[in-house]
C-alpha cells in the first residue's frame, strides 16, 4: 500500500531549483490549498501532542477562508503546515496542486516566496531595516534592479497610507503601521495566496479597521485568503467561508 504520509527535510526525495519551482506555478490549478487527512503530532517530554487530527480541506482560488478557535487549538499549526514552514506527520498537502511534501527545502523555501504572503500577529519586521526595506526584502530574489524594486515597494506602501514613513523603523512606527507594512511585505512578490495569524489583534479600531478593509481589497483582487483570527468583524465579513477549529479538529461553521 502507498504511504501517503508528509515526508520529513531528510526524506525529500526531489531537488528543483527556482525555475522548476516557478514552473509548478504556471499550470492551471483545481485548489488553491488542498489537505487530505493531515494530521500533525509532537513529541514533548514522553508525551505525544497531538495538534492536528485527520485534517480535510479544499479551497479555491479566490476564496476568503477565516478559522476560529481558542488559544492552543491548532490554528498556527495549520497555517504553518499551509505555508510549507512545517511538515505533517501524516496525510497529503497540495498547494496549488503541488504536493509539497513530496520536496526538499530549497524547493520548498523558493515555493513559499512565489506562492505565499504571511502575515503575523507579532509582525517580524527586521527591525534594522526601514519600512521600505522591509518590503524589499523578500523580492530580492528576482532579476528586477534595486531602484525599480525600491518604486514597486514605496507604491505598495503608498496603497496602505505609508508614503511618509517609508524610511522609518519598525521602533519608530505604531503597532498599526508595522502592522500595515507587514501586510505590504506579505504582497511584495503578488503571491496568489496570503495567510494570516490574527492580524487585527492588539490594535486600535481605526488600524484594525484598515487591517480589515485592505484584506477585504485583497480578496477582490482575487488571491486567496487563510485567516485565522478572533475578530468577529473579520468573521462577519460579506464572502467569507467559515471554519472553525477544535483540538486540533477542522469543522464548517455553518
């Protein structure tokens, strides 16, 4: 019988470089994201936790997916095992119909920088570089020149109200404007797919608000939104699917 369980960084057994990687991309996809009986368990101190439980999901391209759940159900491992940060113990993942499990980590690594934009609750901006060279930063894997990715980076900044703080520090920036550029950051490759980790919480209502209306533009640009979150208005948002998540227990919220 075939294992269909998630191989490990040492088990890979296929090496691509970036063309293969941008070559996976360019096919037509049925999903966006596609899971089928993942599951996720650790070892700590002799015990097993269990983080993910025979996870099914199927998402199109273009739809806006919210998860809800308590603190410690399994939301950031899901999303982590989306973005190809971390492997299943079992089951199969496919992001835009390619089974990354199947690949070792350069592949993998090049596939989350054209394929998937991040967005944390606690931002990890670099906090050495100004708000412009935050967002240049993962685009400096292309062939494009310094001042023409500088260009991109300060319109994109630009779009979330950024203009004047393009050379600012991450310490010299609000919550809500790091915020905002960790957004831009999560955009500056134009992935067809962005994941977010609570990216309303701990912010006033007007940065929340804006947080809120950007994903919102996002979504209508077509990509593909995961969010995980606690917010009620990102929860109620016209268009979104709702799931919710339990002990590590994917379920509709219907």
């Amino acid at each position: 019988m075939e294992d269909d369980s998630i191989l490990g960084p040492k088990d890979a057994v296929y090496e691509f470089d970036n063309d293969q990687a941008d070559a996976e991309l360019s096919e037509d996809v049925n999903f966006a994201i596609r899971l089928v009986n993942v599951s996720r368990s650790y070892d700590l101190r002799r015990r097993k936790i269990n983080a993910l439980n025979d996870v099914n999901l199927e998402v199109k391209s273009g739809e806006f997916v919210v998860v809800s759940g308590y603190s410690g159900s399994g939301k950031s491992t899901l999303l982590n095992l989306i973005g190809a940060i971390d492997y299943a113990s079992n089951g199969r993942i496919f992001i835009m119909d390619v089974p990354i499990g199947d690949y070792d980590e350069t592949f993998r690594a090049t596939f989350r920088l054209n394929t998937t934009g991040f967005i944390f609750q606690s931002y990890n901006l670099v906090s050495t570089l100004t708000a412009v060279e935050n967002v240049m930063f993962p685009m400096q894997l292309t062939d494009k020149s310094t001042k023409d990715l500088r260009k991109e980076a300060i319109a994109l900044l630009e779009r979330v109200e950024l203009g004047d703080r393009l050379d600012h520090l991450p310490w010299q920036l609000s919550s809500g404007e790091q915020q905002r550029v960790a957004i831009v950051r999560a955009m500056a490759n134009d992935p067809p797919i962005i994941l977010a980790d609570e990216p309303t919480a701990n912010l006033d209502l007007e940065s929340g608000k804006m947080i809120r209306d950007f994903l919102v533009w996002l979504h209508q640009q077509g990509k593909t939104l995961v969010v995980m979150t606690h917010d009620e208005r990102i929860m109620n948002l016209e268009g979104v699917r709702r799931l919710t998540m339990n002990k590590g227990v994917l379920g509709e919220d219907v």
